[in-house]
C-alpha cells in the first residue's frame, strides 16, 4: 500500500471556497491501494494485523450499509486470507449498490441487523462472532470505524506523514465519523490544527474524540479544546444536505475530485463555511484530508438523482435542431 500518500495543490478549489492559491492542499488517503482506498486503510492496518497476529482466522465488523470500513475491512480479509463477516444496520434491497456490491465482490458474508441503535448492533456483533466461535472460528471483532486506540495509531503516524510533507500546516480539515481519524490527527499535530467536521455517524463526537485521545496519550487529556463543526449534520447522517451537494460539485468542477456525501462532502463543506467565518484564514496552509468514500456516492440514491439532473440540465444533442 502507497505510502506516502500525496499532498497535492489545490489552487482552483482554494480559489472557490475563498482562500489564497497557494493556501489549500488535499492529502489524498483516498489513494491507498487496498479495496478502493480510505482512510480505514491505515487503522486496519494496525486492528487487523493484531487481528491475524493472534491467531485470529476471521473478521467481525459492523456499520451503515454503505460503510466505507465494512467494505475495507472486507478487502483487508481478502488480502490476508481471512474470513469477513459485516453486521450492518438494515436490510437488504432490490437495488443494493456502491460498497455493499464491492463486499460481496470481496467475499465478505452480510448480516442486515435491521434498523437498529449503536448498542444494538453491538449486540448483534457480539452475538454473530459467539456462533462463530461456537462453529470452530476464532472470530476478532474489529470496532465500528475502526475507531479504537489501537486503530487510532494509524492516523497518529499519519499526522507525523503529514508533517513532514507541510511542517507549515495550520490546519488539517477531516470528517468526523467514528472518531478515530480525527483523534489520531490530535494526537501528533496537537488539537489546535485539527479540525473535524462531524458526520452524524456517533452521537457525542467531542466525547468520542476526547476519549481516543487519551487512551492514545496513556490517560491524559488533550492540552487545548478539540476544534469541531457540528453545523453539517442537517436532519441526519445519511441525509444529503444542499451545502454538502454544492461541495461535492465545487470540488468536482475545479480540481476534477470526487467526494462522498457522506464523509469527504461534509468536511467539504465545513471547510467553506469555516472560511466564511474566519476560522480557517487566507494566508495559512490548509489541508483537506480526503478520506475516500466514493463507493458510497453510488449508493447514494438522492446523490445520484441530482447528479443526474445536472447532467440532463447541461446535454446538447448533436446535430442540433
């Protein structure tokens, strides 16, 4: 897997969302190699691994449907020659697209957990990989997101990536899903130059945040407050807000880069309004960290309808009439 990831200019998308040129940079984690690339790549990296590294010979993971690291943790196994079991949130549907056609591609086995809270699909974890057990498998259950202390070690060396590619960062901008990405950034480049964009995907992301950090600093608490929008959620997390499509097409129509609407259209537009009110400053080196996601814009059916509709809104038919 592509290590480093490149750190790539971004002076039109800079231009667009209000800063200098020479300002916005996008560390591009969407290139790593492994099963259409993202960010779950670097903390299954370190979960998995401890994973097979202890006998391990199966992966038990959950999330949403269309979860980038339910679809990760499926080529992880792939690649290690591990079993994969998904417990996601839901049921199955007629017109199942985006990740979920790429973990059967992968061979992992779906289990739909129905419309279910965080602690009961956890439940549903638990008691999918003691039937494993049960059966002969020695099944390690591998957290939502990835996002534990272990997990978080992957965006901890990250940020020592980063760093060294920009010693003059001021921020690094990234959506905030699970947490663990988020918390290891905080980790190695300080609270201050993060700054995550909440998703929608835990209930209390300070907390969550908070709490990897400091089983990441051996119990001590981050030294300055934690720097989160939680204005991009609008009515939920699957929910496709008009701000995140207009970051989506920004992105798309200046730089050529494809965003989730999920995950990397939020922090998107997070970044924009954190400009346009002086949190984010011309001037600064500021990084948006694309943490992949571009199966789920396929899965995305409301994304999908309206990037269809500026598709229709822009067709000339040849010869013209």
């Amino acid at each position: 897997m592509s290590r480093p990831t490149p750190l790539e200019p971004a002076p039109r998308l800079a231009r667009a969302v209000g800063l200098e040129p020479g300002d916005l940079w996008v560390k591009r984690d969407d290139l790593i190699g492994l099963g259409g690339g993202g960010n779950k790549v670097r903390k299954l990296e370190w979960t998995a691994g401890a994973a097979r590294a202890g006998g391990a010979t199966t992966l038990v993971t959950s999330g949403a449907a269309q979860s980038n690291h339910a679809r990760l943790t499926a080529a992880a196994g792939a690649w290690l020659g591990m079993d994969v079991v998904l417990v996601l949130a839901g049921a199955p549907s007629e017109g199942m697209t985006g990740n979920i056609v790429l973990d059967g591609l992968f061979g992992a086995r779906v289990v739909w957990a129905g419309e279910v809270g965080e602690a009961e699909l956890e439940a549903v974890v638990a008691a999918v990989a003691e039937d494993l057990r049960g059966r002969g498998a020695r099944p390690a259950v591998i957290p939502f997101g990835g996002s534990s202390v272990l997990g978080a070690q992957g965006y901890a060396e990250a940020g020592r990536e980063l760093l060294e590619q920009a010693p003059d960062l001021s921020t690094v901008v990234v959506a905030l899903g699970s947490g663990g990405t988020m918390a290891g950034l905080v980790h190695s480049l300080g609270a201050e130059r993060v700054l995550g964009v909440h998703c929608g995907a835990v209930a209390d992301p300070e907390q969550t945040v908070s709490h990897l950090v400091g089983g990441l600093a051996a119990g001590r608490p981050a030294a300055t407050p934690l720097r989160l929008r939680l204005d991009q959620v609008g009515p939920g997390y699957s929910a496709l807000t008009g701000p995140v499509m207009d970051a989506l097409t920004t992105a798309a129509r200046t730089e050529g880069m494809v965003l989730d609407p999920v995950y990397t259209g939020r922090a998107l537009a997070g970044l924009i309004a954190a400009v346009r009110d002086g949190q984010v400053r011309p001037g600064r080196r500021t990084v948006f960290l694309h943490t992949g996601g571009l199966p789920g814009l396929f899965g995305h059916a409301e994304a999908l309808t309206r990037a269809r509709s500026a598709v229709a809104d822009t067709a000339v038919r040849w010869p013209r009439i």
